[in-house]
C-alpha cells in the first residue's frame, strides 16, 4: 500500500463491487492489495437509460467494505462503471479529420438519450493513426455512482467504463497476428480483435455465465473473427470475472486462450486477470 | 492505445503521478535554474550600472580636466594667432632691412635668428671695427624704438675687430 505510482481503482458490475491497488511497471502488473465483495442479484442493474443503483444501500455497503478492505483512506480512486453501462462504437475516421472529434462526433448520434445527456470518452489507436474506439454515457446515470462513491467518503480520481478501461491495458499486448481480447463483466462481454496490433472489430455481447458458456464463447470468437475477413483463429486473452477458468476451457475446445495479464509477483494472492479494470491502472 | 479518459460529470484534478510527477519535477527544476539565473543576470546588472558609473566618473573628471586645461589651449592658439600675424606685419625680409638702417658704417650683421611666437624675439651676432661702433650699433637700437629688451651678449675682442651677439625683441603696436 502507499507505492509510488499505483491507483486505487473500484469497480462496480452486476454481482459485485470490487477494488485494488494496482501499478504497471517495468517488470509489469503488480497488485498491491485487491477485494471483491458480491452483491445480491438485482441491486445493480447495468443500464445505459435508467439509474443503476436499484438498491443503493446495498450497494452503498459493498462499496464502504471495498474501501474499509483496501485501507486507503483519502486515496483518490478511479472510478469503473460496468459493461452495458456505455455504448461503445468503433469508429474509423476519414483522412483529414480530428479522430477524437470526429469518434465523439459519431458515438453521440443514435444513442437512446439526448446527445447533451452524454459524457463521452475515446480511446485512440497508438501513434494517433487507425481506428478510435469511442464510448458514451449518459450523466445522470454517472451521477449515480459518483454520489454513491462521495457517500461512503471515497475521493474521485477520474470514471472509466470497463471495456475501455480493459483495452488500455490489452491492447498493448496485442502482437503481429490476430489477437482478440475477451472483456468478461457480469452481465455482459465484450470481444476485440487485433491484427498486427491494430483494432479491427470490437463486439458487445450479453454474457449467460451458465453451463456450456466456454461453447459459447467460441462461437462469438469465430463470428468475431469471420467479421474481420478470412484468417486463422485469432489467440484470445480473458479478463474478467471468471477469466482463469474460461481460459482452460476455451484451450480444451481448441482455442489458443490464457488469461490477459497476471501480476508480477509470485505467489501473489490475486489473481489479476480476475479483475478487468485493472486496465485502467495503465491508461 | 493512448489517451486519459474521463467520463465523470465534473472531471477533477488528477493527483500527480508517474510521469505527470516527473514533469512536474522537471518543471521545478526548472524553474530554479531559471530563478538562478535571474539572481545571475540580476548581479551581473548591478555590476554593468557601478561600470557605466564608474566611466560616467572618469568622463566628467576628464571633462574638468580639460575644461581646467583650456587657458592654455587658448594661449596656445592665441600663440599661433600671434606668430601668423607678425610674420605677416614683421617679415624676416623687412626685420633685416630695419636692422641694416640702424647698422654704423663699420659694424656688419654676421647672423640672424628671428623666433616668432607671442611676440618677434631676435638673437644677432655682429662684427664692429672696434668697441665704439659696437656701442654705437647698440645706441642705434635703442634710440630707434623699435626694439626693446635689448641685452648685450658676449663679447670677443681682437686686435682688428669685436665679435658680439644681442638678443632683443621687436616691439609691435597693439601687443603687449
């Protein structure tokens, strides 16, 4: 705890409230201190429209044992909302044109709720070039979870959404080939495909964590692939919950899979590729 | 994939870290070289203004100095005016000729140096017969009154004839 350079990270999603102390260094991830405390089914209910919290109070007191559990008093934290939260669109700007301007530009059109209800965010390809992924929120539903953090006496850092948040931390180790990543939130996934590093397709999907899910998987890997043009199956890294256990799965039904990022430290407690913000540790 | 999102309803001030806190060092350091070298430029200044006041001293004593020296810059020049003119009123050729017109039957004018300055100063050596047309020759001087300051040098006498020199001035109208 108190290690230059790490952040304090909380996450909310559908079945808990989670949080860590994360840094990325030179010699990679490194999770200093991490806890995830359930939540009772229906007490938060991800939604793009309506306010997430059903029961805040439940909510509320998963999110002051995440922070009575940290012992990070007065730390700033960074905020990660739950996928299904934003709307997430990729955007491939034309020569000429401001990326980020132009991603904002697109990701308020069509959204389900007045364009100046949205809070919007981008995340940009390395070196300024290639596609943008740009996501959306709408402010009330921010509103929510932040009132809910200040409540239980967390100072704010800044708010991510967890696909993006995932990516800034996967997309650097997309390689030469086709790598995909596999963002597992709790009620919903999402799925990137990289070739030779660069963001080709970026899919969301609602997540049924039940029997046969590993089959499932495969499929919308194969079908995200397929929408990216012929090639071979691309080596898929899971992060999320459930990501250890879906990554032996997916191997077993013939897919190249391992978890997306492990921390540095043998022997450590945690297990990192479990916690999908940890991404936002590295944007 | 780059960039620093931030999707909160009134983004904060992120508490400095990583690179954000080395920039900042950075910035700090910065910053005290640059005051470093104001304090520098600073002394340096003082330095430059007890320069330019010590020249501003050393000119106007310099000034005094020469203002001091001006007398005698304009006898200097009054000095020129001098010989400028009496060369002009007092030609060598007309001092010869009122030096022969005074000069007795026997007494002759061996040498002549005229010096022209403040006023026409003369230095002769004469040949006489004897004595008495030396005397003579200095009585001549004196009586013609255009010589004054008449001062007899010295004296060789032979058995023939007295060499002597004399040096006198010439006296000009409107000088002292």
């Amino acid at each position: 705890m108190g290690v230059i350079g790490s952040r304090l990270i909380v996450a909310f999603d559908a079945a808990a409230v989670s949080g860590a102390v994360a840094s990325w260094g030179l010699r990679g991830l490194r999770v200093h201190a991490a806890c995830r405390v359930p939540l009772a089914e229906g007490a938060l209910v991800p939604s793009p429209l309506d306010p997430n919290l059903a029961r805040p109070d439940e909510v509320r007191d998963a999110l002051r044992e995440v922070r009575k559990s940290l012992g990070t008093n007065g730390r700033r934290a960074v905020l990660v909302l739950p996928d299904g939260v934003a709307r997430v669109l990729l955007v491939r700007p034309e020569a000429g044109v401001s990326g980020q301007d132009y991603a904002r530009f697109r990701v308020a059109q069509g959204l389900p709720f007045p364009a100046g209800e949205a809070i919007t965010g981008v995340l940009a390809s390395p070196g300024g070039d290639g596609p943008l992924l740009a996501a959306a929120v709408r402010r009330s539903v921010v509103r929510g979870y932040e009132e809910l953090a200040a409540a239980v006496g967390l100072a704010q850092d800044r708010l991510d959404v967890a696909p993006l948040a995932a990516l800034s931390g996967l997309a650097r180790e997309a390689g030469a080939g086709r790598d995909m990543a596999l963002i597992l939130g709790d009620s919903a996934l999402c799925l990137a495909l990289f070739e030779a590093g660069v963001l080709r397709v970026f899919r969301c999907r609602r997540r049924d964590a039940g029997p046969g899910e590993a089959a499932r998987l495969r499929d919308e890997v194969e079908r995200t692939a397929a929408l990216a043009g012929p090639g071979s199956l691309p080596r898929v890294k899971l992060v999320g919950h459930g990501a250890a256990d879906l990554a032996r799965e997916l191997s077993s039904v013939g897919l190249a899979a391992e978890a997306g990022w492990r921390s540095s430290e043998a022997g450590s407690p945690w297990e990192a590729a479990e916690m999908a913000f940890l991404g936002a540790a590295r944007a | 994939m780059s960039g620093v999102r931030d999707f909160s309803t009134a983004p904060r001030l992120r508490a400095p870290v990583g690179l954000d806190a080395l920039a900042l060092g950075v910035g700090l350091l910065a910053a005290v070289a640059a005051a470093a070298s104001a304090w520098g430029a600073w002394s340096d200044l003082g330095r430059a203004q007890a320069a330019v006041a010590r020249a501003q001293g050393e000119l106007a004593a310099a000034r005094q100095r020469v203002r001091s020296q001006g007398p005698d810059s304009t006898r200097l020049d009054d000095t020129l005016a001098s010989r400028v003119l009496l060369s002009r009123v007092a030609p060598p050729s007309q001092v010869v000729a009122e030096l022969g017109s005074l000069l007795p039957a026997r007494v002759r004018l061996d040498s002549l140096r005229l010096s022209y300055g403040d006023r026409l100063e003369l230095e002769l050596r004469v040949r006489a017969r004897g004595p008495r047309e030396y005397d003579g020759f200095l009585q001549q001087l004196r009586s013609s009154g255009r010589f004054v300051e008449i001062l007899p040098g010295d004296e060789v006498r032979g058995e023939q004839e007295l060499s002597a020199s004399v040096r006198l001035v010439r006296r000009e109208s409107g000088f002292p």
